[in-house]
C-alpha cells in the first residue's frame, strides 16, 4: 500500500558538552492516508524530536521523509514553508495563541499565510469554533479564555488550511485528565471529519489505544505495540 508519509533510516544527534547524544537511530516511520497513529515513550525518547522533523521543524542529521513517495527536500527553506503551511498541521503541548488576536483571528492565521482572508475562510473557522463549543468566545482574547478554550482554538486552528496530516505533541498534557479526554474526543472528531492522517505523541494510553496503531519509541527506533499501549 502506497504510503502518505513515510520515513526512512533517520538518525539525530545532538552535540553536546564533551561529546554527542544520538536519540533517534536508524529510524522508519510510515502513515496511510486518513490513519491515525500515536507514538508513546519515555520522556527524553526523542518523540518530539520525531514530530518535528515529520513535520519540516528540524532536519534529520541522516535519512530522509517521503510526502506521496516523494522526498522533502529539508535544505531548502522556501519548500519546507510550503510544507508546513499547506501539508500539515501542528498542535502542541502549549497553544502558542497570539494574545493580541481574538479566538476567530487566530484561526484565520495560517488562512492569512496564502493570500486574503475569504468569505469561505471566515465560515470555515466559524464553523470550527461552533464544532469545539466556542461559538460565544469569537471575539475573546486568549487571556480570557480557559485552558481548555485555548487548546480547543489550537486544535481547530491545526485543521485551518485542509492539511492532509495534523501532527499532535502531547497535546492535552497540561490539561486535566477530564477536559484532556474531552479534548481527545474533539481531535479525533475533527480527524475524521477533515479525513485527515494523525501522529499524536501522547503518554496517555487511554488515547493511544484510541488510534488504529501505536508505535513506541525506544532506543532510538520505532517498534509497535500490540494491546497494551501504556
């Protein structure tokens, strides 16, 4: 089966004081189209490492990422801009919402990277505030909404330009467990309604087994896990 993304003998090293610390080894990773995979592991694994350079944030110190078979060229900036406006989505563990913009002008952000600010956009965040419970909070700031309010935003604001993956890094990690598994219902909705690919980073195996596989990260390479994702 053709894969959506695909990647292949990644290696990272960081260097360090005395010396380097190598975190991922030789590491593949595959997703289909629409697939829904969590990554679990020890603190320090090396999972966000991972997320980012699936996503184009950081480049691999070898190996290389495939989007529909073909490479992503890491060297070059201006593609992986590209990238990771159009081809994915992130959400991370902090919601990284201006505080300056309203809940609404914040969705619309990554809208505005690619040109004006349609009628189709404004509708499309409109109905994603309505879809995370938000239809009263459009024109609140970050600073007057809750913590779970904030992540919602961010969760919708990942879907904003269609990407055909959203990559998640401990997204409800600061979150209590209830609105954390609320928010987890609202991804996953949001997912399948955008048929759209998932890599959520999670250390919550209530969610992991949520996905239709788990994959765990240890000693620098991914192994799957059958069953028991804690």
């Amino acid at each position: 089966m053709a894969m959506l993304l695909e990647a292949r003998n990644l290696d990272k090293i960081f260097p360090r004081a005395g010396g380097q610390v190598e975190v991922l080894r030789d590491c593949g990773f595959q997703l289909a189209e629409r697939e829904a995979v969590a990554v679990i592991g020890p603190s320090g694994s090396g999972k966000s490492t991972l997320l980012n350079i699936l996503g184009g944030l950081d480049s691999p110190s070898a190996g290389e990422v495939l989007f529909q078979g073909e490479p992503l060229d890491m060297s070059h900036h201006g593609a992986m801009a590209r990238w990771r406006s159009t081809g994915v989505g992130f959400v991370f563990q902090f919601h990284f919402l201006l505080p300056d913009f309203s809940a609404m002008e914040n969705l619309l952000i990554p809208v505005r990277g690619r040109g004006p600010v349609r009628k189709e956009d404004r509708r499309r965040a409109s109905d994603f505030l309505d879809i995370m419970g938000l239809s009263d909070r459009a024109d609140h700031l970050p600073g007057e909404l809750s913590g779970g309010e904030q992540q919602r935003v961010a969760v919708a604001r990942a879907f904003m330009n269609r990407p055909r993956i959203v990559l998640a890094d401990e997204p409800f990690g600061n979150l209590d467990r209830e609105i954390g598994s609320r928010l987890g219902d609202m991804l996953l909705a949001l997912r399948e309604k955008e048929n759209t690919a998932l890599v959520i980073v999670t250390h919550d195996p209530r969610l992991a087994a949520r996905a239709d596989r788990t994959q765990k990260l240890e000693k620098g390479k991914l192994v799957d896990v059958e069953g028991d994702s804690s």
